[in-house]
C-alpha cells in the first residue's frame, strides 16, 4: 500500500495554529465516494504554487503555508461565499479607509481655512504696528530734533488734503469713465441700430443691387485694411523720424551739417529767384506782370503766415510768462513750507528703511556680524596708534588753530571747486567758439565759390541775351505757326462743347440729388453726429493720458533719490577721511 497520504486524508491546512476555524479542505474529499486511488492524485498532478483564497474569516496578513499538492479541484457554493465575504470585507475596509480620508480632508481644509483668516489677520496686525512704528520713530525724531505740535499738525493736514485731492481726482476720473463706457455703449447700440436698419434694407434691394453693394462693401474693407496699414507705416516711419532726429540732436557733426544743407538750400532758393529776376527783364510784359501779381500774392500769403506764427508765438510766451509768475508765486508761498516738505520726506525714509530691515534682516545681520569683527580689529589698531601718539600729545595744535585750518580748507575747497567750474564752462565756450570759426571759415570759401559760379551763370545769360533772342524773326514765324495749329484745335474743341455741356449739366443735377437724398438721410445725420462724438471722445482720452503721464512724470522721485543717496555718502567719506587725518 502506497504511504502516501491521499486527497481526502491528508490534514487540515494553515499550519499548527488549532485556533483556526475548519477549512473546507478538511472534509471528506471527492475520492472516498469512489474506489480509492492509490496512486495519489498529488504525484498525478502538476502543482503550480499561487497564493490561495484567504480563508480566515476574511482577514488578510495571515501568514500563507507552503501549498500541498494541487489544491482544490471543485469550487462548490461554501468557497464562493466565503470569497464574496472576502471580497465585502475588503470593499467595507476600503470605503471606511477612503471616509477616513475624506474626514482628514476636510478637517485640513477648515484647518487651512482658519489658518488663512488667521495669517490675514496678523498680517493686518502687522501693518498696523508697522504704521505705528513709524509714528513712533516720526514721534521720536521729532521729540529729538524739538519740533513743535503745530507743526506736525500743519504737516498732518497738508498731507491729508493732498490725500483728499488726489481722491477726488480719481473719483472725477472714474466717473469720467464710466460716463465714457456708458456714451460708448449707447453709441454701439445706436450702430448696431443702424446695421440692422442697413440690413433690412439691403434684403428689399434688387439682386443686381445687392451684388453691387456686396462689391463696394468688399472695396470698402479693403481700402480700410489699407487705410490701417498705411497708417501703422505713417506711425512706424514717424517713430523712426523721431528717433533719427534724436540722434541728429545728440551728433554735433549732423546738427552741422543739417545745418549746412538747410543754408544750401535758402542759397538754393536765392538763386532760384535771382534767375527768375533776371529772367523777368527780358519777358513780355504782360507775363511779367502775372508773375509780378502771382509773387505779390504769394509773399502776402508768407506775410500773413508769418504775422500768425508771431501771434501763437505771442500767446505762447504769454502763456509761459503767466506760467513763471505763477510757479515763482508758488515757490514764494512754499518756501515756509520747505520744513513740512522735509518732515514728510523724513516719514517717507523711516518707513522705507523699516520696510528694507524687515524684508533683509538675516542678510543683513551676517553683513554686521563681519563688520563688527572688521571694526574690532579696526579698534585695536586705533587703540595700538593711539597709544603711540600720546607721547605726541604736546605737539598737536589747539582748537583755536584746528578751527582756522578747517576753514581754511573749507575756503579752498571752494576756490577749487569755483576754478573748476570756471574751467569746465570755459571750456566748452571754447569749443562753441571754435566750432563757429569752423563755420564762417566753411561759409566764406562756400559764399566766394557760389559768388563766382553767379558770376559766370550772369555772363552766361548776358550772351544768350545778346546773340540768341536777337533772332525775333525766325520767332515769329514759329509763333505763328503755333498759333495756327492752336486755332484748329480750338476748332475741333468747340465742336465737342454743346455735347459736352449736356453731359455735364445732366451730371451735375444727379449729383445734386444724390447729395440732398445723402443730407436729408437721418443715417447720414446720426452717423455725423457719431464722428463728432467719437472725436470729442477720443480728444479728451488723449487729454486724460497725457495728465495721467504728466503726474506720473512728477512723482518719479527715484533721480532725487539717488542723488540724495550720492550725497549722503560722499558726505560720509568727506568725514571718515577727516576724522582719520585729526587722529
């Protein structure tokens, strides 16, 4: 008999653990209903190992057994209910894992919610402090420096009636433009009104009509498209212009010679007119009396223009003069205001330097750690030369004569700083003075050669004068030549006349009805009446622009700044170097 054990006999599995409930694979197996096989079916069987069904009340994480023999051969019902109870077991574990979840979620949602509303609160917390920190240090420096309270109250409403201008401009602006947007939206409605007027009568035109319109409506865009680019050219080449004579200004060399080309071309002109005055002599005189009447004309035209320009240049120096007794008014009324101005610029700097020492405190704090130790090291060799000039002590001068050297050399820094001045202003006087030499120098030679080449054109005309216009016969003839073939053009001319005039008083009264159907149209009405209000509109954006840009202009306070910066250190040099030279 073959010792192996059978299917149906071998024992229950999952280990020694006896606490373990009765596995299916302890019951009477499928091969006690039959005749026995003693041949095993285990030695029949290819055994693949692959984890079995958890069996343990469906709890995971038990330890798994060593898999004996092929395993189960027949699912029945009892396997498939414990494996549906695995599987809800699993599912009821995952639901309450992710509900887990979700709670934690949510209480870290409310937990980011509270510790948002509590970083904005402490940060309101800390520019309120910062505000009061700095009303402080003002308070401070003040107590310091024994300002009166008057004062700081006339600077407090200084300030706020600034604030109080600066927003009422503001509102003025935005009702400004929410007037706009409102005019714009009537205006866009008005529009579309009469896009839909257009369109219900372009849909009662004939068909010839509308293909007609379709056509011009198609030229119409196109010629906007080229209106639009020619347009950004104009403005493309304008910048360009622009910045071409930005650098003209910045070239002494082109300033010159746009100079020399604007001379060139009023000699240009001269000589121009000078020809036409000799010219004039020798003309008949009635052509000479129309080109006489037509230059009377044209220099009353340049005399008007030039009694206009002199006008708006009048008004412009008025305008500026009253500007100046203006701005010098306002600088006398400001200049007991000087000691607010300063106050408020020492408000400015102290709430500038605590912003600056909060947003770089660590930087900072290693930057003074280092000069402490530069400065400890510095005090000990002040300390180790101090100890050596004591001995020297007798031999320095009193305060008396301190005093009369500072001054001293206070007096020649000065006159050093004068002859400097004098020097660089001198020199460049120099240089004006040198390039007008260069000028008249170039002008003389330029005026002697122009002189000779008049000189050489009169002599020129003179011989023209004496051998060529004394050939009036031969003139004549052509003359009346000319005049014969100009009488039989006349003739045919005046033969296509009364045609001519039909077609065009017949013209003529269809344009003048086209033009009172075009002046009686209401479209034609609202549409003039749109231009205006769209040019009006676009004249007061741009006044708006140009006063926002103008304010803008003249709160830049960042070149005062630096410039205040520049000074504060070469002060700061200035006195580390004289303290240096007195030890």
């Amino acid at each position: 008999m073959d010792p192996r054990l059978g299917t149906a006999q071998r024992m229950q599995m999952g280990g020694a653990n006896n606490n373990n409930r009765m596995t299916t694979a302890m019951r009477q197996g499928t091969a006690a209903r039959r005749e026995a096989n003693f041949s095993g079916v285990g030695q029949n069987t290819k055994v693949s190992v692959v984890e079995r069904p958890i069996t343990n009340h469906g709890v995971g994480g038990v330890l798994k057994t060593a898999a004996q023999g092929p395993g189960r051969q027949i699912y029945d019902r009892t396997y498939f209910n414990n494996l549906l109870k695995q599987k809800n077991t699993e599912i009821m574990n995952e639901i309450n894992k992710m509900k887990q979840e979700v709670e934690d979620i949510n209480k870290d949602n409310s937990t980011y919610l509270t510790l948002e509303k509590k970083y904005e609160t402490l940060i309101k917390d800390v520019r309120k402090y910062e505000g009061e920190l700095a009303d402080y240090n003002l308070a401070l420096d003040k107590y310091r420096s024994d300002t009166k309270p008057e004062d700081i109250e006339a600077l407090f409403m200084h300030i706020k009636n600034q604030n109080d201008k600066q927003r009422s401009h503001l509102d003025n602006l935005f009702a400004e433009k929410r007037d706009m947007e409102n005019e714009i939206g009537r205006i866009e409605s008005q529009i579309q009104e009469i896009n839909f007027a257009n369109e219900a009568r372009l849909n009662d035109l004939d068909p010839e009509q509308r293909n007609e319109y379709e056509k011009l409506k198609e030229e119409n865009g196109g010629l906007q498209q080229d209106i639009n680019q020619n347009r950004s050219d104009l403005e493309e080449t304008t910048a360009r212009l622009a910045q071409a004579e930005t650098r003209l200004k910045q070239d002494n060399l082109k300033q010159r010679a746009q100079h020399l080309k604007e001379e060139k071309a009023t000699l240009t002109k001269r000589k121009e007119d000078l020809e036409l005055q000799t010219n004039e002599m020798n003309l008949p005189f009635p052509e000479a009396r129309e080109r006489l009447l037509n230059r009377i004309k044209q220099d009353n035209a340049e005399i008007k223009q030039a009694e206009k320009d002199v006008a708006d240049i009048r008004r412009i120096i008025e305008t500026y003069q009253r500007n100046i007794k203006e701005i010098e008014q306002d600088l006398q009324e400001k200049k007991s205001d000087e000691n607010e101005a300063q106050k408020y610029e020492i408000l400015y700097q102290k709430e500038k330097e605590i912003n600056e020492f909060m947003q770089s405190f660590e930087d900072e704090k290693n930057t003074y750690e280092q000069q402490i130790a530069t400065h400890q090291s510095t005090i000990a060799a002040l300390l180790e030369h101090m100890q050596k000039n004591m001995a020297r002590q007798n031999k320095l001068p009193t305060a008396a004569q301190y005093k009369d050297q500072k001054e001293d050399l206070a007096f020649k820094q000065g006159q050093l700083e004068n002859a400097e001045n004098t020097y660089a202003r001198l020199k460049v006087e120099l240089e004006q003075r040198q390039n007008d030499l260069e000028k008249i120098k170039t002008l003389e030679g330029r005026i002697e050669k122009e002189m000779q080449q008049v000189t050489e054109k009169i002599t020129e005309m003179e011989d023209e004068m004496n051998n060529k216009f004394t050939k009036t016969d031969d003139l004549k003839v052509v003359f009346d030549q000319e005049k014969v073939r100009l009488a039989s053009i006349r003739t045919v001319i005046s033969q296509y006349k009364p045609g001519l005039s039909k077609q065009m008083t017949y013209h003529s009264m269809k344009h003048d009805t086209k033009k009172n159907q075009i002046l009686q149209s209401d479209i034609y009405n609202r549409l003039n009446d749109i231009e205006k209000k769209l040019i009006n509109n676009e004249s007061q954006i741009y006044a708006i622009q140009q006063y926002i840009e103008s304010k803008g202009a003249e709160s830049n306070y960042q070149g005062a700044f630096q410039d205040c910066m520049a000074l504060c250190s070469d002060i700061n040099m200035d006195l580390i170097k004289k303290s240096l030279s007195v030890q």
